[in-house]
C-alpha cells in the first residue's frame, strides 16, 4: 500500500475460532486504531444474502462521530490460507467514510464452498484467520466546526451603514454651501442713457465671469464706468474704484471659487454614487439574512429527518436480528424434529411387523382351539 507515512498506516489480523459453529448472523472484531480512528472488521460467516463469505471494514460507534466526519482511506481485507499462503485471498479498494457512510467491502469475498473445502487451508483448525491493512488518504475536519459566521460583526457594520445611509438621505452637512456672492457687481441698472452700455457690457462679463476669456471685457466695462462721471451713485462709483484696485486679486477669487465649486459638485456627485452603492449592498444582506434563516431552518428540517431515517433504519436491522435469530431457532428445532420422526417412524415400522407376526400365531391360534 502507498502509505504516506507509518503514522496513517496500520495492520490488524483477526482470528475466528471455531468458524463452523458460530450461529450469529454477523460478527465483529475487536476495535483497531489507525490515524487517531478506530475501526474494525465486519465478517457475515454464513453471507450477507449472497452464498459467499462477506467482508468488509467499519467504523464502530458512529453514533458518537460529528456530522460531517469523513476520512479517505485505501484498504485490503485478506482470508489467510493457513497452509498455503499463495493461496491467500486479498481485496483492496479506496473510499471515503462518513458518520453515514460507515462500511466498505464485498459482498461476494469468497464462495462457502470453497471457504469450507477441507483441501484449503482457509479453516485450519477451524479457525478463520482475517487480515485488514488500512492506509488514510486525507481527513476532513467535522463540517460542523465551521469558522464562525461574522454575522455580528457585520451586522454591526450594516447598522453604521445604514444609519449613514439614513442621515444621507436626510440631508448631511459637507461644509457651507458657496454661492456667488456678487455683491456690488449687480448694482441696480442706472437709468442714464450714458452709462447704459458700460453696465451692459458690465452685465456681460458678469455673467459670463468664470470664463478666462471675460477677464479683458469685464476690465474695459470697469475702465468705461470709472470714466462716467455721470448716471452713477456714489456707491457704485467706490464699489467699481475698489473692485478695479483689486481687480486681479478679485477675480482670481471668483474663478477659484468656480474651480473649487466644480470640485466640490464632483465630490458631492461622487459620493452620491457610494451612497447608491451602499443602499445596495445593505439590501443585499437583508436578503442573504433572510436566505440565510431559511437555509437554517432546512438545515435543522433535514437533519431532523436523517436522524428519524437512522433511528428507523437501526431498529430496523434490531428487527432484522431477531427475526434471523428466530429464523435459525426454528431451523434448529425442525432439523431436530425431523431426526426424531425419523426415529418414532422406524420404531413404529418395528412395531408393526411385530404386530403382524403376533396377530398371525394369534390367528392360528384360534382356529385350532374355536
């Protein structure tokens, strides 16, 4: 056997005394142990419903073994040939053993026939020598230690998220809204037909400031304006001298802050789009939430029904035995009883020739005296 190492391999050999007479429908050997698991060999002496010795490896108590405990194993059962080796049968194949799945072997191993020729060597002594050679592939972790679902954790995460989804969609607050603070830049219109255009034209510019190619216009509007003497208030008068004495300085401010409003609605757009993204993926774990409670309550559902399924199906071979071991008491007591009617029928043949001599002397008897 390729064994990976000696550690997952492991040797046990079974003696049977007293084959032929053994009247148990099954038998098991003692438990062995092979890679921290115990096993054992499962033999049918008289076949599994078949005219063959029966075979096969199992795994006792599989009541005690956690759902979802497999181990790969390769294996070879032997009967020896006590007298000559050579003539040894030896089977070997590789499965994988579950809590449910507890026995692997042939139904057919050997014929009864040949198993009980006495020019085998088989029953030397009568006494059943079995070998079992198991080698482990690979073991698989019970598959209900299962990592922890981070359920908590993330559902933690969720509420966060979905208290920030809330205040998002109920307004949030990144800072002061900007807006375009033109002040004395949209002074009333004069109604002076001389200073008509130059507040036209400074209206243009105005509107049109956050384009690069404005600046120019806007400081020739100024320059006509700050010429006018006339059909301007004093105020707008100090408002256009100011502006042009920070005339750079100003809008430079302006196109900044047109900049940084771009920015801030790329951002605010952006984050808009998180926000939809978020809404989406806590919708989504709702829904694996509630899949999740469902796949549960199925889990249990099944489980329930293959633990029913096991406790029927063990009744059912406890019904089994008994009615084999029935089966073999009547067996017994006809075999017996056939041998005792033979017995009471000879003696009644007996019996009657007796009979049919002593009623013959009996006969002859009478006639010569009545």
């Amino acid at each position: 056997m390729d064994a990976q190492s000696d550690v997952n391999r492991g040797e046990f050999t079974w003696k049977i005394s007293y084959f032929s007479e053994q009247e148990a429908t099954r038998l098991y050997s003692e438990a062995f142990t092979v890679a921290g698991c115990k096993w054992r060999i499962l033999v049918f002496p008289k076949g599994n419903n078949t005219d063959h010795l029966s075979l096969y490896i199992d795994v006792p108590n599989p009541k005690v073994l956690p759902n979802g405990w497999t181990r790969t194993a390769k294996f070879i059962l032997s009967v020896i040939d006590q007298t000559n080796d050579g003539r040894s049968v030896k089977k070997g194949t590789q499965h994988v053993f579950t809590a449910r799945q507890i026995d692997r072997g042939y139904q057919n191993f050997i014929p009864l026939m040949e198993l009980h020729n006495c020019a085998a060597g088989y029953l030397a002594n009568d006494t059943l020598m079995i070998k079992a050679e198991v080698c482990i592939l690979a073991v698989t972790p019970p598959m209900n230690i299962q990592p922890a679902r981070p359920t908590v954790g993330f559902d933690s995460y969720l509420t966060s998220l979905e208290e920030l989804i809330n205040a998002a969609e109920t307004g949030f607050s990144v800072g002061s809204r900007l807006g375009h603070h033109d002040g004395s830049l949209t002074a009333k219109i004069p109604s002076l037909e001389e200073v008509g255009k130059a507040k036209q034209s400074l209206k243009e510019c105005l509107s049109d400031l956050f384009k690069l190619n404005m600046k120019e216009r806007l400081s020739e509007a100024l320059s006509t304006l700050s010429s006018a003497r006339t059909g301007l208030s004093s105020k707008q008068r100090i408002a256009i001298d100011t502006f042009r004495a920070n005339f750079n300085d100003f809008t430079s401010d302006f196109l900044t802050f047109e900049q940084d409003n771009a920015e801030f609605e790329l951002q605010k757009l952006q984050m808009d789009q998180w926000l939809a993204a978020m809404t989406k993926c806590h919708e989504a774990h709702i829904v694996c939430k509630q899949l999740m409670g469902e796949l549960d309550k199925e889990e249990e559902e099944l489980k329930r029904k293959m633990d029913e399924v096991k406790s029927r199906k063990d009744k059912l071979f406890m019904d089994w035995d008994v009615v084999q071991a029935k089966s073999e008491e009547a067996k017994s007591g006809y075999k017996d009883k056939q041998k005792k009617v033979a017995e009471a029928e000879e003696k009644k043949r007996i019996a009657e020739e007796r009979m049919s001599r002593s009623t013959t002397a009996w006969s002859n008897l009478k006639t010569q005296f009545c």
